[in-house]
C-alpha cells in the first residue's frame, strides 16, 4: 500500500496561507489527497513521500513533450541569460509568430498571451468589433476557460436534442461572483445537433458575432463532430457573417502540428491555442485571418498584458514546436499508433472484466468511462457515465503506480513509451480486478 502522509500533512500547511490549498480550483478533487509532487523526468512524476508513477495527467495537457525535456530545458536555460521579459520587443516574437503562420492552415496572423481564457477573451472581443454584432453562441459541455463573459456551469442532465430556443438561451453562471448578466450574450447550444444550429444561425444570425467551439469535445468524453457537423458550423457562419472561433487550447499541437483544424480541413476564422504551445511554460495565442487580426493592428481592438510574448514562453514555444515538426511531424503517428493500441487494450480489460465501459479517443488524447453504452457521442450520454465509480478506479491505479486525471481525461506525450503502456495495462488489470472484489 502506498502511504500519502506528507502529501496530506503539505496540503494541511498550504491551506494556512493558500487558499484552498490548492492553486488551481480543479486541482482540490483528486483522492485520496491533493498530491504534492517533488520532481518528474519523462513520462514519470514522484510525488514527496517516494510515490512514482507513469504520469497520464501531464499537468492538464500542456506537457507534449513529457516533464522538463532536455531540449526544452536548453532552450529555455539559453534565453533565460539574456533576460526573462523586457517591455520591449525581441526577436523571439517574430520568429514564433512566423512558426505559427508556417504550420497553422488558419493564420495569416497572431496574437500572444498567457493562457488558454485571455486568448479565449481576445478571439471574443475581435469577433465582437469584426462584425459589430454582441451574441455569442457557445455548446453544452465543451470549456472555454473561466473568464466571467463565458464560464457556464453545465447541469448533470443536459438539454435534450430538441432544446428550445427558450431553454438555449438559459445560461447558468460557472461560480459564484459571476456577475448575473455577464453571460447575457451567450447563446448555449446542444453539440452535434445540426438542426439546432441551423435554426438558431438562420434565425437570429443578424445577432450573433461568433461561434466558439471545441473541434473536439475534449472537457466531455472526447466526442468528435459527426461527420459534416464542423463543416456546417462553417458554411452557416460564412453564410451569416458570423466568425467561426474554433477553441484549439487542448488539440493545438496535440492532434498534429496543425491542430484539429487541418485534421480535418476546416479553416476557422480564429482559432485559439495554448497548452501543448509551449510545452508546460505558460503560453497562448489566438491564430486568425488577416482581416480579423487587422483589428489588432490598426489598434481599434485592445489586447494587453505585462508579460505576454516574454523570452521565456517564446523561446519554450518554439523549441517545443520545432520538436514537434521534425521529420514532418512523425511524432504524432507515434503517438497515435502507440494511444490506438492502448485504448485497444482497456477495451479488452474491461470485456474481461465484465465491467461496462467506453473508451473514446482521438490522437493522444482519451475519455474512458464507466457506463452502460455501446457508445457516447453526446453529451446528455456522457452526463450518465458513473464518475464516483471512475473517481475510486483513478485512486486504485494511484496505488498501482498510475496518475490520471480523476474526471477520466488521459493524454500522452511523445515522453510515453510501449513499456509505460503496458505497465499500464498491467496495472489497469489488478485495479480493474479489485474493483470487482
Ligand atoms: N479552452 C479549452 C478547450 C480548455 O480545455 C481550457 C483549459 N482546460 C481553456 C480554454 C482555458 O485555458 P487555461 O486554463 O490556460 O486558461
């Protein structure tokens, strides 16, 4: 058995100064206790009482590369003596921004910041003064980071398919603090429905700047879009004049170098990134069309921030991406081959197990779950998956060397070898045995 003592007696001393312990809200469901790591290598992490464990969570997507890769290090270590951020502009930026422009179809042009919800926010406030309209239409289920114009809390039964335009329109707040009309302009939409889609755009299209979407519903059971579904989001958006954002901050440099939107050959208007961007160093951008990120630069449209484009996170985000691209971006059909083979494989566990289960997976990104589905592809579906049961499955791979995301969430990194895979699987085994105990 695995002991977690100081772990528990470190989150009992953070909270005295440290609120909630934690510094991201998110971080204080893991069980059996908020884990306090000590170092990490690779594809593995060590946590301060001598755990080790084949890492899955990857600090919630950002670490492509696996934990404090020596190249990354380098980079980093060599722009960080000549100076960390300097108000003033640097080299860096050009030759991350022409980067970007090379491997990303939809950028003529971009922005930098920090992370995942100020870029949300830019792409936000361009669509809004492109088109002169206010609504924004957003879907069930998918996340956009926390700021206060699009944070929703999302109800454990979702709306049905045929949701009214009445209940689309009923956005409940993510926190308390919202302000009760920051969310007055957000239009909320079930996912996959094209029906509802194409009502709500032809009707009310004169309304609405922008449809923001995941191209993948990473933050609930990674679900793709049906066929035909984000090439209807496009034609309806051109059609309207209503810019199409797609949020890229998990499948930017996760599904390929050109993210989800050359996978599947869609160009967005904007497209936001950041996670895997830089590797682990905070770091993000909203990638656009000239007309759109014109904005920008004729000054009508306002986007700051202190540290935003600072040596550091440049210099990490192109040592990350000019990893990445090497040999043409083989690492991903590693990736790939090595998480197809490894969804695979749960599938058979739990076939063995007798136990129910879905396993959707896209790339190096998965969402299994426990539920008594042949398939989940919307999101009410996903909503009857039995989290407390995955919650006990996550604390019993904990013990058998394993760290996952307790919501069901994994991803890999081209850190992640065949051996951690089937360590893994190994280990999945025995968790997967003593539930049925
Ligand atoms: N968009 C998506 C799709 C995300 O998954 C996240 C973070 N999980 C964000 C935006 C917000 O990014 P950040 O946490 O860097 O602010």
């Amino acid at each position: 058995m695995k002991t977690y003592d100081k772990s528990i007696s470190r989150l009992q001393a953070a909270k005295q100064h440290l609120a909630g312990g934690v510094a991201s809200s998110l971080r204080a469901s893991m069980k059996p206790v908020p884990l306090y790591a000590e170092s990490a290598k690779g594809a593995r992490i060590r946590d301060v009482d001598g755990n080790e464990y084949i890492d899955y969570l990857l600090a919630y997507g950002p670490l492509i590369l696996g934990h404090s890769h020596d190249g990354l290090n380098a980079s980093v270590n060599q722009a960080m003596h000549s100076g960390y951020a300097f108000g003033l502009q640097h080299d860096g930026e050009i030759e991350l921004a022409n980067l970007l422009a090379q491997v990303l179809p939809c950028a003529d042009k971009v922005s930098l910041s920090g992370s995942g919800t100020e870029a949300v926010m830019l792409a936000l406030r361009l669509s809004r003064a492109f088109t002169g309209k206010t609504k924004i239409v957003r879907f069930h289920g998918h996340y956009h980071g926390w700021s206060d114009s699009i944070f929703t809390s999302f109800p454990s039964s979702g709306m049905s398919q045929q949701a009214s335009e009445a209940e689309a329109s009923r956005v409940p707040p993510g926190t308390f603090g919202q302000s009760a009309n920051s969310l007055e302009d957000i239009i909320l939409l079930p996912w996959n429905d094209p029906a509802a889609l194409e009502s709500l755009l032809r009707s009310r299209g004169d309304e609405i700047a922008a449809v923001i979407t995941e191209p993948v519903m990473c933050n609930s059971g990674c679900i793709q879009p049906l066929p035909g579904y984000l090439e209807l989001i496009r034609k309806l958006t051109e059609e309207q004049q209503i810019v199409m954002i797609m949020d890229e901050v998990i499948t930017g440099f996760r599904l390929g170098l050109g993210g989800a939107h050359e996978r599947f050959g869609i160009l967005p208007d904007l497209v936001v990134i950041g996670k895997a961007m830089g590797g682990g160093i905070a770091i993000s951008a909203v990638a656009g069309k000239a007309e759109i990120m014109q904005l920008v630069d004729d000054g009508k449209v306002s986007h700051l921030g202190t540290l935003n484009g600072n040596c550091i996170s440049t210099a990490a985000a192109i040592a990350t991406i000019s990893h990445l691209a090497q040999d043409n971006g083989a690492v991903y059909g590693r990736m790939e081959e090595l998480f197809n083979g490894f969804a695979d494989g749960i599938r058979s566990l739990l076939g063995k197990h007798g136990i129910a289960g879905v396993v959707n997976q896209i790339g190096p990104v998965m969402h299994m779950m426990f539920i008594d589905a042949a398939e989940v592809n919307d999101f009410d579906t996903f909503n009857q998956r039995d989290s407390a049961r995955y919650a006990r499955f996550a604390e019993l791979m904990l013990e058998e060397g394993v760290l996952l995301r307790p919501n069901g969430l994994w991803y890999i990194s081209t850190a992640h070898h065949k051996r951690d895979i089937e360590e893994t699987l190994d280990a999945m085994d025995r968790a997967l045995a003593r539930m049925r105990s």
